[in-house]
C-alpha cells in the first residue's frame, strides 16, 4: 500500500532562516501529492499541491516540487517567519481500490523572532 | 463560506457515557471522514463516507460507530467511551472518495477527554 515519510520535529528555526521539511512516499502509479499545515488550534489546511512529476506546487512563499526519480515532495521556504510556526503534513490521496488517503505523521516547525 | 463544522470543540466525560459528536460540511460534498490524531502517531482515519448510506472502516474503526443519513452530516458516536479514546478528533470532507486531485477540508477538531 501506500505510505509517506516525513522528517522528525521538531525543526526549530529562527526567523528569516531556510526551511526545508523532507518528505518521501511510495505509491502505485503517479498520484497527486499535498502539504498540509495545521496552525495551532486549528484544523488542517491545504498548503500546496502537485498533480505529476516536475510539477512544483507554491503557496504562501512555500515550494515543494514533484520528483519521481527520488518519489520525493520537499517542502522548503527561503525565509520563515514566526507566523509560519504550525505542524506540517504531507499526503497522498486515497487509490489502488483504496480510498483512504496516506497522511505523513507530520513535522512540528517552530519559528523563533 | 465553505466549511466544516465540529461540535463540540471540547468535551470532558466519564467512562462508559455514551457521546457524539457531530460534523456538518456545507460544499455538497459526497466522501466525508474522521480521523483522530494523537502524538507520534500522526492522522488516523477511523472511518469514512463514500455518500449517503454508505460508510466504511478506516484504519482505527475499533469502539466508534458513524452514520450518514444525509449529505452534510456525518456524526461520529461513541458508545461507551473508554480513556484510550482521549484524543484530538477530526472530521474532513472532500468531492469525492476517488479520483486522486481531491482536496480534503477539515473542522477546526474535537478535543476528547475521557476519565
């Protein structure tokens, strides 16, 4: 089945440093990737997405870019702010006849002013 | 505004009491879900909703039942709640259960205690 890879937290940063939050899978076919981000107290959000390979998903100042020679899905930002500061997830969709999606144990990201 | 909604957000009970929680989405979507997150193990569904009347188990589906009689609402229960089930529950919602580009949106979550 499916499954995804994510770094250890917690990543401690502080503010205006680069970010990268490494994220592997393994998945059958080519199947859409996602980054969630859940801010604290909240629910999770869609971040950014990539629909096939070389593809690069963008939002909020976050890359993550669809590489399917190393099935990978790095989510980096060049200068972070304290607003930042959230828990990441990184996912898969549900397929192969399954229809549960594939979530990431998520990465905690803790940025310092 | 597209949203899901959960109430309660928190919720402190004893064990053995029956408790549900509910979750209401309002963008017409068909595949509804919950999951319960707890530390170091990340998002766990515990059961999902392909549409109305038709449910299935997640990964986790052990001493929670769920319902779907209409298409917003998709309340999870648990019937006799025991203290391994203290935890930070979700419900999501996205178009459909298949086809791979789906988005899921979540409720703002449910923090569940039980003593």
């Amino acid at each position: 089945g499916n499954s995804v890879t994510q770094m250890e937290g917690p990543v401690t940063l502080s503010e205006e440093a680069f970010l990268t939050i490494n994220c592997t899978y393994t998945a059958t076919g080519y199947p859409s990737l996602f980054w969630y981000v859940q801010y604290p107290g909240e629910g999770l959000q869609l971040l950014l997405k990539a629909t096939k390979a070389d593809d690069k998903g963008s939002n909020k100042g976050f890359e993550a870019t669809y590489r399917k020679e190393t099935t990978s899905f790095h989510l980096e930002k060049g200068s972070v702010q304290v607003s930042d500061s959230a828990v990441y997830f990184c996912a898969l969709p549900p397929s192969g006849g399954s229809y549960i999606p594939t979530f990431g144990r998520g990465t905690s990201l803790i940025v310092h002013p | 505004e597209a949203q899901v909604t959960q109430n309660p957000r928190y919720l402190i009970t004893v064990t053995g009491k029956k408790l549900t929680v509910t979750c209401s989405q309002n963008m017409n979507h068909e595949y509804m879900s919950w999951y319960r997150q707890d530390p170091g193990l990340g998002l766990r569904q515990i059961y999902y909703s392909m549409n109305v009347e038709v449910t299935d188990k997640g990964d986790v589906p052990e001493g929670y039942k769920v319902s779907r009689k209409e298409k917003r609402n998709f309340p999870l229960i648990l019937e006799s709640p025991s203290p391994n089930q203290t935890s930070l529950y979700f419900c999501a919602s996205s178009l459909s259960g298949s086809g791979g580009r789906n988005i899921q949106y979540f409720g703002a979550g449910t923090r569940l205690s039980v003593l």
